[in-house]
C-alpha cells in the first residue's frame, strides 16, 4: 500500500543509533527502528524507559547522537509532517478555550497574529471535529472535557494539519477502559482512512495488540522492534533488559514476567533486579 | 436634564474637563487590561502582575522625584523589572515566582528610597498617596498622547503573538512540539503586560493597578468559553467599573457638604470590580444549590 504514497515506500521514520545522556545518565542508547506509511506502532516501555525522551527527538526538541530521518529529511522542530499529542496536558475548567478554537489552533497555531474568520478554516475545523466524533462537545470549555474526550479534542488538534506521523505519547494512561478502547478503534480507523503512520508510547501493550502492525519495545535505553510475534518473547526482552524475563500468554493477554534472582544474565543493572514483577499486562 | 437622571450625573458632570479625561484615560486602560488579562489568568502570572505593579511605585517616585511624568516612570520601572525578571527567571516550574518574588523585594527597596527623598526635597506627602492609591481627576489632558501610543504597542503586540501566545498559554508542551519559541513568546508577552501594568497603575494607583489588570479577566472568564469573547468582556467590564466609579466619585462630592472632597475614584472602581467578580459567581453557585437541593430529599435535615 505505501507504494501509492509520494515518498514511494521509503520508511516516514527512520530512527538510527540514537543515543541521548541527560545529566550523566545514558537515557537511549543506540535505538534503532523505523516506520512505514500507515503502519500503527506502539511504543512500549515501563515509566522512565525513554518513550517520552524518544517523541521530544523525534520532534527535534531533544538533543541526541545518531539520525532520525523524517520523511526521508532530518529530523526538525516544526515539522508539518508529524502531529503530536503530549502526556502532559492539563487545562482548569475556566480557561476560555473551546473544543472548536483547540482544534482550529491545530491548524495554524505556529503562524503570529489572530486568526482571521475564515470560512474554509471553519469548514476544516467541523470536519475534523466530526471525524474525531467531538460535534457534540464543539463549543465546550476543553477543560471541563473528560479524559476521553480531551484525548479525541488532542488528536484532532494534531490530525488537522494533515500530518503523516501521529506521535500519541501515553494516551491511555490516564483513561478507563472503556475510553480507552474508544480512543484506540479512533486511531486505528483514522490511520487506516488516511494512511498516517501512528506511533503510540503505552507502559500496558495488551489494550494494543488488537490494533497494532508494530512494537518498539523500550527497556533500559534500549529498543527491540518488529512484529509482536517476533518482538515479545522471552529470549528478546531478557537481552533487552539484561535479565530473565518470562513471557506469558494468559486469556489472550501478554504478562512479562522478571525471573528469579539466580536467572539473572547480567547484575550490572541494578534497576531492573530490584523489580521483583516486571507485569506489562 | 431630566430628574432622575440629575440624580445619578451631578450637574457638570458631562462639560467638566477633568471627567472626560478620566473617562478617556481609563476605558483605553481598561481595554489593554482586559486584553491582556485573560491571558494573565490562563496563564497563571497574577503575581508578576501584582509585582510590576508594586514595583512601578518605584517609577513613580524616581519619575516625580526627577520631575517627569508618572506614567513614564510606571512605564520605564515596568519594563525594566519584567526585563530583570525574565533574565534571572530559572528554568524550572516555580522559577518564575522565585524570581519574581526576587525582583519586587529589590524594587520596592528602591521605592522606599525615592518616596523618602520626594518627602525631603519637594515636601509632598500627598503625591504618595497619588502614585500608590491613584488620582484619575489629577490626570491632564496632555498625558492622552502618551496613554494612546502605550496601548496601541501593548495590544499591536498581543494581536502579533495571537495564535502562538494563545496556544503556548494552554499547553507549553503543544507549543513547542510545533516549533514555536515558548520562552521568547513569554517574553514578549511579559513586555505586553509592563506596559498593562504601567497604564493600570496610571490610572487607579501602583497597588490597586493588578485589581483592574486581573479582576474584570477573571470575571469575563465565568461568564465566556471563547478567548476573543473573554477579552471583549474583560474590556467591557474594566470600562463600565471605571466609568461608574467616576460617576460615584463625582457624586460622592455632595454626599458630605462640609468636606468639600470627593471619595477617591479608585476606591470605587476596584470596589466595583471586586462586587462584579463576586456576582458572576451567582448563578453557578445557583444551579450547584439547586441541583443539590434537587437530588437531597429531605434538605431540611442538613440544617440540623
């Protein structure tokens, strides 16, 4: 499918032998992958794996070692081609800023002055919020939006400049089940409809298998990839995390498990023994 | 005129100089605060505001102690210490207060200084009370110029930041992953609210100015859901606030025949801020009343 697109199958992203140290601490090392047109991947990766790190060099916020080609050009800030929805996003319930004026900031927020009423900028807006299914909740205040809701007003926010890589970093976390599964089918349809490469950061994988082509699995700064078959056994992620780690299937689900003390293939790593269950269920 | 009407404008009130000049002063003050406002509240820099404010005192004093006028003293005090501010501003969460709390110590230092001297050399103990508390009726129609040429810089540069200020304000995560310059947008902005500051404190006083800078936004925030509607009502209150605390300045000569003093205009602007502030919070606390007397059978038990 991706031969269709202009870029002729060449991979949206190309992340080669990054490496990042903040403050001494090496945070990536040598992580290498890359996406194609369309394809869902998800990031996976315990809290303080990287995941965030990964998106802000992605973005060209973070300085690192190694080349990220994004659509075949190196890596900058500002780029039209990729739409970000960040963990962090908190808005009190009095801030004037409706749905509708959130998405429409999507769309030209990087240009100076107000935006004039234009109505093809309306137009775009109403397409966008009917895509993401948010018409109902338009002129609402996005503070006082549910977790659900506020993650759909993101996307389309990021969607709207017709991006080809959607960067969601943990979009799950902080939404139930339910919300959950209603933001994951949104993503998939979205990415399937208009061929843009989705890359999702999640601590849990198991909300993500029914979706996704592609797993980056991050574990002490460094990343295996491939497909979920090939990427979440029990021989790949105990070299990644340098320690025994067992792979289980329960009900369908994946649980990783850390094995006993005395499996451990390399002690060096004192952060990963000291986890006695490691569960990405 | 007709009689109740003479009862609420007091005869000259409309053919007095001073009047107009305060009128006109204060609504285009009113319509920078406002603009300006809002994005103070969203972004949560009351207190910078409030500590230009003090710190204008500062101009004020070394602005009359040099024999200048005090809105360029409010001004130049204003931008140098958001300057200062934003130089020493640490990078971290609460950096910003840390060096805002920084900034006013030192500048009211300096305020201490120059009101002393402006009661040693010129023997004034009212110009104190003017500068901090305000004196819109004392204002010439000379300073009209200066006050206009303020607010067209102030509100040019709000309207040029626009889209990248608005969206850095709501989600400085957003902001940069679009590549726009968070930190210089905020700088920018902080010069748009010195001169706000500076206009504020003009017309009703250095301490009283954040009360016109931060109460009609924070109101017009209860009352809108869009960022251009929140500023046209923060403007629209910071103007009514003013105009009826001339009209009941004005008025308040006669309420007491042998003073011979009207009450100060200041006094009932902020006053008349404050009482809006409270009253857009009504209906809301209203309709939580109502919803919770509705869903609770037996109210009268809780008064027990």
């Amino acid at each position: 499918m991706s031969d269709v697109l202009p870029n002729g199958g060449a991979p949206i992203l190309a992340v080669d032998q990054v490496s990042v140290n903040l403050a001494g601490r090496e945070v990536l090392r040598d992580v290498r992958f890359s996406i194609e047109p369309g394809e869902f991947t998800g990031l996976i990766g315990s809290n303080g794996a990287g995941k965030t790190t990964l998106f802000r060099v992605i973005l060209g916020l973070q300085a690192a070692h190694g080349t990220v080609l994004v659509g075949g050009a190196p890596r900058s800030r500002r780029n039209p081609l990729i739409g970000y929805v960040p963990q962090k996003f908190q808005l009190d319930p009095d801030v004037p800023l409706r749905t509708r004026d959130l998405v429409g900031l999507g769309l030209d927020a990087h240009r100076y002055g107000i935006a004039l009423p234009l109505r093809t900028r309306r137009a775009r807006v109403e397409e966008m919020l009917e895509a993401v299914d948010a018409r109902g909740f338009a002129d609402a205040r996005v503070g006082t939006l549910s977790g659900g809701e506020q993650q759909r007003v993101l996307i389309a926010h990021a969607l709207i400049a017709a991006p080809k890589l959607l960067l969601l970093d943990e979009p799950l976390a902080n939404l139930d089940l339910r919300s959950g599964h209603e933001v994951v089918a949104l993503l998939a349809r979205i990415a399937s409809e208009q061929q843009i490469a989705v890359l999702i950061s999640a601590h849990e994988m198991n909300p993500l298998l029914p979706v996704i082509d592609r797993i980056v699995y991050l574990a002490g700064g460094r990343a295996a990839s491939g497909t979920t078959e090939e990427v979440v056994r029990t021989s790949v992620l105990s070299a990644l995390y340098g320690h025994h780690v067992d792979v289980l299937q329960v009900h369908g689900r994946i649980l990783v498990v850390a094995g006993e003390a005395g499996e451990l293939a390399d002690t060096s790593d004192h952060a990963h023994t000291r986890t006695p269950v490691e569960i990405i269920s | 005129m007709s009689q109740p009407l003479a009862a609420i404008f007091a005869p000259g009130f409309f053919t007095s100089q001073i009047v107009q000049v305060a009128a006109t002063v204060s609504a285009v003050a009113a319509v920078v605060c406002g603009t300006v406002g809002v994005f103070i509240v969203i972004r949560g820099q009351s207190f910078a505001g409030e500590a230009l404010g003090d710190i204008s005192t500062t101009g004020g004093s070394g602005a009359f102690l040099a024999g200048a006028g005090p809105l360029w003293g409010f001004g130049v005090a204003a931008v140098a210490a958001s300057a200062v501010m934003e130089l020493i501003g640490i990078q971290r969460p609460r950096g910003r207060d840390l060096a805002t709390g920084i900034v006013l110590g030192a500048g009211l230092g300096l305020a201490a200084l120059f009101l002393y001297l402006d009661s040693v050399y010129h023997n004034t103990t009212g110009a104190t009370v003017s500068l901090v508390f305000g004196s819109m009726f004392a204002i010439t129609s000379s300073s009209i110029p200066a006050v206009i040429a303020f607010s067209a810089l102030a509100i040019c540069l709000v309207a040029a930041l626009g889209r990248p200020l608005l969206l850095s304000s709501v989600s400085p995560e957003l902001a940069a992953a679009r590549g726009i310059p968070v930190r210089l947008v905020g700088a920018a902005f902080l010069l748009a609210l010195a001169i706000a500051v500076a206009l504020a404190a003009f017309t009703i006083g250095t301490i009283l100015s954040t009360a016109l800078l931060v109460g009609p936004a924070a109101t017009a925030l209860r009352m809108t859901r869009s960022p251009a509607r929140a500023i046209a009502a923060a403007a629209a209150i910071g103007i009514a606030a003013c105009w009826l605390g001339i009209v009941l300045s004005y008025d308040s000569y006669d309420w007491y025949h042998q003073s011979g003093k009207s009450w100060p205009v200041s006094f009932f602007v902020v006053t008349l801020i404050f009482l809006g502030y409270l009253l857009s919070g009504l209906p809301q606390r209203l309709r939580r009343r109502r919803a919770s007397v509705a869903s609770d059978p037996a109210p009268a038990a809780r008064l027990s």
